[in-house]
C-alpha cells in the first residue's frame, strides 16, 4: 500500500500521526470491498454473487464506504508499524491509536485519504547524569537481640496452649475469649455491635475497643463495664475523641506454654539440628544473609532514586494507569475478592481506590520510573548471563537457606521461575558496575529493626 506519514512528539510520551493513502490506494481497497459482498450478497430478484455492485452500493454505500474506510486505516496502520523505522512510534499495548477528537476522515474514492491518530509511545528513557551521586551503606550487624528475638518466636510457635487455672486473672499475653457489646447511655446494647467468642492476645491491641489495658484483672466468668474516652487523634476515625461504654464477660483465658530453649527444641524443630547451638548458628546465618540483601536493596533503591530525580522519564498516562490496574487486580487476588467488589469495599471504608494503591504498593510512578531506568541501563550495557554464574547462585542461595543445591534447582525448575533468578543476577552485576560510577559512603548505624521496619 502506497502510504505517506507525518508524526508529531505531544506531552507525556504520545504522537500525532498523520497518515495519507494515495486516492488510487482508497479507490482499489473500496472495490476489493465492493466485490467481497458482491460475491457473498443475496437479495430478492438476484441469485447468490450476480448482485450488480450499483445496486450494491445503491442499497448499501454508506456502511460499504464506512467498512473500506476501517479496512484501510488499519491496514495502512499495520504496515506503518511494521517498518523497521518504526521503533519509537509504535504504540503501547494498552493505547490502541485512536481518530483525533475522534474526527472521522472524508472517504472518497477520487481523494488521497488523510486521517491522525493519537496514542501513546514508550517513553525516552537516557540515563546520562551520574554527577554528584552518593550512595549511603547503612552501618547494622546481627546481635543477641536479634538471635533472640528469633528463639522467642520459635518458642511461641511451638508452644503449647492451656487454659489458665480458673480464678487467675488475666495478664498481658494471654490469649482470652470475650463476649462484649457497646452500650447506650441507657445501657441497652447499640445495634449491631454484640459480639461473641471474640479471641485475641492481651497486649496486642487487636480489638476494636482497645480494652486490653481494661480487662486485665478480671476472671473467667467475670463481667464489666467499661467507659473508655478516646484521644480525638486516634487514628480509628469511629472512636476518635468519643466516649464508649462497653459490656465484657470474659469467657475463657489462656496462656501460651513456652517450651525450654534447649537441645530437643532444636530436633523439634528440624531433623538436622542436633543441638540448640547448631539452630543458633543456623539462625544467626539466615539473620546476616537477610540484612545483606537488605542493606544492597537500601543502596540500590538510594541509586535509583537520585538517577530517577537527575535523568526525567516523561510517563505516559496510560503506562501509570495499566500498572495501577495491574495493581489492583493483584490486590484482589490477595484479598480473594474481584477487582469490582474489592472497590466497593473500599470505598464503603471511606477510602479511595488511588489511596489504597498508595498505601499496599506504593507510588507506581516512581516505581516504573526505576524500572525502566534500569532496563535502559542492562540494555545499554548488555549484560548478561552465564550458565556457571546461574550455578553459582544456586549454590549461594543453598548455602544461606540450609538446603540442598538439589533443592534450590527444584524450585527454580520452573521457566518463569528461572527467568526472574536470571534478572535477578542481571541486576546484581549492573548495581555493581554503577556503584564504580558513583560515591558510595558509610551511613550512619542503624538498629537491626529499624532497617527492616515498615518493609
């Protein structure tokens, strides 16, 4: 097909392409158009594809004419695409081109057809500033605190769960069973708020009243009544500077019975520790393997934060909103709900979709912006991969989880799965040539916990 272009860069990573069909091209796809239904029609007096076209076009020009003119647009569309200058005009996947102000062009066969689309193209993306760059390594280390943090839990996990002899009042961790209901002023119950057999750990604040300071001290069978203000910050909007009367009866307490820290706890908890010391040391392994990848994900992030603020990405609107999208449907995937109820949710909670967003996966601009700057900047330094580096790996990721190389190449059998190590290693080798590239310092020291906090 005999087809000119002219394409003009708009705001935001979208053109402006303006195609012409010579009017021979419009005239030779209209008759291939008009001998199609000439050969298939059938209409009263005619036999099946003896249809005269004149009185094809008598009885059917204007929807003949509209369907030679989507033909053509999209043929010549098609071809424009396919060129092998046509890289940086290709559009997205989710922003098919669309008329300009949805103008529908002149068709006749006697005229070059002159139609614009617009839509949206992969942004530019030039990672040439690395001036003035610095990187912060955060100063942390795996102590006793944290060794014991982790022998805690393995305690509580493994602990057994008994009922508290009855008149021991309950304490901070306890476990409790309690029926409660909210009051009002006259005592009667307020509708909708009774509720039974409500368990929850003492100390753990997850009840809706906050009551776990009040309870403490009744007994199993106790009932009480408690008016309880609360601060008119709290972040509970429905209790925020409000004063609540609330009915509980405890029904049942428990408390965890923590098993002793010692040889057969280790056993318990797998076959190949045969002392409590070789769970520590396992422990403590598996601690320093978290904070290294942790204290490398905080360098990397810095790294491409200031790369983000010092190299612009113009993101087109339909990139942000087919990844906030994706997004969402992941998130209903999580909450095992459809992306449509899972709005409504929301919004019933008095939250909006786009605060939601922000809240569980953060803001996906300056998450695609990193993206893209650091597939820009594989691409540009072309690395990639061996096979001895993909063993060594597995043979790394053995190591700090305890399991066997065998094991490891189990998991990641999977083709995606083998993918995503792959880029992960592709990843590994870019920040290592890019930290060459800029200043990295030490940070300030940092509490094992705090690093990994709100992460």
């Amino acid at each position: 097909m005999k087809v000119t272009k002219e394409v003009t860069k708009l705001e935001n990573s979208a053109v402006k392409l303006t195609a012409t069909i010579s009017k021979e091209e419009v005239a030779a796809g209209y008759s291939k158009n008009l001998a199609k239904y000439a050969k298939n029609v059938q209409l009263p007096g005619f036999r099946k594809g003896k249809v005269p076209p004149k009185v094809l076009e008598q009885k059917y020009g204007d929807s003949l004419k509209q369907e030679a003119l989507a033909d053509l647009i999209d043929e010549s569309l098609n071809q424009i695409f396919a060129e092998e200058d046509a890289k940086d005009i290709r559009p997205l996947p989710y922003s098919q081109p669309r008329l300009e102000n949805d103008k529908i062009p002149e068709f006749s066969t006697e005229k070059d057809l002159v139609f614009t689309v617009v839509y949206d193209v992969f942004p530019t993306v030039e990672v040439k500033d690395f001036s003035k760059i610095e990187v912060k390594e955060p100063q942390c280390e795996v102590g006793e605190k944290e060794l014991n943090e982790e022998l805690k839990a393995i305690q509580e996990r493994n602990a057994m769960v008994i009922d508290k002899k009855d008149g021991d009042p309950v304490e901070k961790d306890n476990i409790v069973t309690i029926d409660y209901s909210e009051l009002n002023d006259d005592g009667s119950v307020v509708d909708g708020s009774k509720r039974e057999g409500f368990v929850f750990t003492v100390g753990t604040g997850e009840n809706i009243y906050k009551i776990d300071d009040d309870i403490i001290g009744m007994k199993k069978g106790d009932t009480k009544e408690i008016t309880k203000t609360y601060a008119k910050d709290d972040a509970d909007a429905d209790l925020a500077g409000k004063t609540k009367k609330i009915s509980v009866t405890v029904k049942a307490i428990k408390v965890r019975d923590l098993p002793a820290l010692d040889d057969d706890l280790a056993q318990d908890v797998n076959e190949k520790y045969k002392t409590l010391d070789d769970l520590k040391k396992d422990i403590t392994k598996g601690l320093e393997a978290n904070l290294k990848r942790k204290i490398e994900e905080v360098k990397s992030q810095s790294l491409l934060d200031q790369l983000v603020e010092k190299n612009p990405i113009v993101l087109p609107a339909s990139m942000v909103a087919a990844e906030n999208e994706h997004r969402w449907t992941m998130m209903a995937q999580q909450f095992r709900t459809t992306p449509e109820q899972l709005e409504k949710m929301v919004a019933a909670s008095g939250q909006t979709k786009e605060a939601m967003l922000e809240q569980w996966a953060g803001n996906a601009e300056k998450m695609l912006k990193a993206r893209l700057v650091v597939d820009a900047l594989l691409r540009e330094k072309n690395i990639s991969v061996t096979p001895e580096e993909v063993e060594a790996e597995y043979t790394k990721l053995a190591e700090e989880s305890g399991t066997s190389v065998e094991e490891i190449k189990k998991y990641y059998d999977e083709p995606r799965a083998k993918e995503y190590i792959i880029d992960e290693i592709k990843e590994k080798k870019l920040f290592e040539e890019l930290y060459k590239q800029v200043k990295v310092s030490k940070g300030d020291k940092v509490a094992f916990a705090d690093l990994f906090k709100n992460n």
